[in-house]
C-alpha cells in the first residue's frame, strides 16, 4: 500500500513536472550549433526514464544536468557524423550482430508471450504439492558480547553470576560496535548463517534466557544468551506466491522454446558435413599452470522460497561486526 502511495506521488509529481504545452512543444528549449533540443524532444527523453528515476530530475537542478547529458550528446553525435563512425567496417559488423540480436528477441517474445497466462488455482496447487520447498527450519535470537581475551570474558561471566544486566554489560564492554546500539542483539537466524563455532555454541542452548560457555571465534571470546526461538513453519502462499508465478512462468516459456525450436529445425532441410566439421583446427585454449589455484566454489543454493521473504540472517552479522 505504502509502495503504491509512493508510486502515484511519483507519477502525479512527474506528470506536473514534464507535461508542457502543445503549442511550446515544437520551441528551442537549447541551441547547439546549428542543431537544436526541442521541448518535445527534452520530454521523450525523460519520458524513457524509469519512474524510480524520475524524481532524480524533478527539481530544477536535477532537470539541468539531465539537459546537460542530452547536450553532451548531440555535442558525441555529431562528432562521430563528422568522423563517418557508421561507415566504418568494425562499427557495421557490430551492428548487424546487435540487429540479429534484436531481431531474435523482438520473435521469440512474441512466442513466449502469447501463452503465460497462470491462475491463482495452478500457483496454489503448486505452492501445496511443494510445501516442503518453502518450509523455514528452527531460528534462534541470540544476544552476545564479544571481547578481546578469555580473561576479560571471564570477569564479565562473574558480572552475569553477580545479576548485572546482559544487556548493559554488553553495550559497556563488548566490542562489537553494534552492541551500543543494540546492546548485543544479534536477531533470528537458522542453522547455517552463522560462524560454526558461535552457532554450535548458541544452538546448544534450549531455554530463553540461558547463558553459554565462553566461545571462541576467529573475532574474539563471545559469551552468548538465548532470546528466543521460532518453530519451524512454513512461508505463507502470499508471500511466495508471486515467486512462484515467476518460476512457472519461467518453466512454461522454455517448454515453449524448446517446442519451437525443435519444429524449426524439424521443418528445416538441415545438411552438415562432418568432414569438413573435423578438418576445422580446434580453438586454442588456454594452457594450465601448475600453480594455478583452484577457483572458490559457489555457495551451496538455498531452498526455494528462502528468498522470498527478507533475510535477516546474514553471516556477518554478529562475527563480522569486529
């Protein structure tokens, strides 16, 4: 709702903004030369501005250098006209590569366009034959303080014993420089987003309010207090919903193309010679050396329907903060 108000505030200012006049449309809003920018022009161009952009140029300030931009243009333009830019052969295969392109594009959007309509009904089918794709694991809140050395972690663990608030003691001696603020409260998180050793250390506690062993880390000596817990469960359909349109979408788009594609090449008298295919020199590649080092590995993906709602649990949150 907040986004949509957002949207038309945007929308209601631009439309203010820009809209100009008929009869001014067709006037030099700047002379370069011999050339001109006219206000119907200057107004095309803004009109090809997203709209989350739009309030870049709505002031007076923003409206200049965004026709100080047009102006450096004309200024490109007609340097490269005097330079017989399109004539060049580099330019000319370049171009025919981005119009084949195009070409390419502009056809298969249409194909896979004609046919993406999915109801509400197919996307909770889906949503109820998959659940386990969008079910969150266990997640803990844990708070922390985080010092230099096991002895001055042990002085705050006498604190604690004596009754002093974990809270206080937190935002006065840890140093991880968020504890100020939040007086050491590291927020929900499930297994995996977190340092091993602090995890393990906080997923060992069981009831609210429990306190853990001093815990090393490669940041320090944490001293750790369960907050509170949430059960595993399942993303709502409504929040996943248009994560699932997306993906369907997606899966039914290829099975067009690949459907289209194979009809094309069905219809099609298609003759390779494979002699000559195997005469072809094979493309030079690249040597390995001996030392080379090994690439790093990609993070192992999360679960669908992980990322369809915000994501709190990031790494670094409590570990990284030093």
């Amino acid at each position: 709702m907040k986004n949509a108000l957002i949207c038309l505030i945007c929308l209601l200012l631009a439309t203010s903004l820009f809209a100009c006049k008929k009869e001014d449309d067709s006037k030099a809003l700047v002379t370069i030369n011999d050339d001109k920018i006219t206000m119907s022009e200057f107004n095309k161009e803004l009109d090809k501005i997203p709209m989350n952009m739009k309030m870049m140029v709505a002031n007076e300030s923003g409206k200049k250098s965004f026709l100080d931009r047009l102006i450096i243009k004309k200024l490109l333009l007609k340097e490269a006209e005097k330079a017989n830019v399109e004539q060049d052969k580099e330019f000319q295969n370049r171009l025919a590569e981005i119009k084949e392109q195009l070409i390419i594009e502009s056809l298969l959007k249409k194909r896979l366009t004609a046919d993406s309509n999915i109801t509400d009904e197919a996307l909770q089918k889906y949503y109820d034959a998959n659940k386990e794709k969008f079910r969150k694991e266990r997640e803990i809140n844990t708070r922390h303080i985080l010092l230099k050395s096991e002895e001055e972690a042990k002085q705050v663990k006498e604190k604690l014993a004596a009754g002093e608030d974990f809270s206080e003691l937190a935002k006065k001696y840890s140093i991880d420089p968020n504890a100020k603020v939040t007086g050491g409260e590291v927020g929900f998180h499930p297994k995996g987003t977190l340092l091993p050793e602090y995890e393990a250390a906080a997923f060992k506690l069981t009831k609210v309010g429990q306190i853990s062993p001093i815990t090393r880390t490669q940041f320090g000596y944490h001293i750790i207090r369960l907050e509170g817990t949430k059960p595993p469960q399942y993303v709502p359909f409504a929040e996943v919903k248009e994560f699932i349109k997306q993906q369907l979408i997606q899966e039914k788009q290829k099975e067009v193309l690949d459907k289209y594609i194979e009809d094309l090449k069905k219809n099609a008298k298609i003759s390779i010679n494979e002699a000559l295919l195997k005469e072809q020199a094979p493309v030079a590649t690249k040597p390995e050396t001996k030392d080379a080092k090994p690439e790093a590995k990609d993070a192992p993906a999360k679960p669908v329907g992980t990322d369809t709602t915000p994501d709190t649990s990031k790494k670094d949150t409590v570990p990284k903060s030093k």
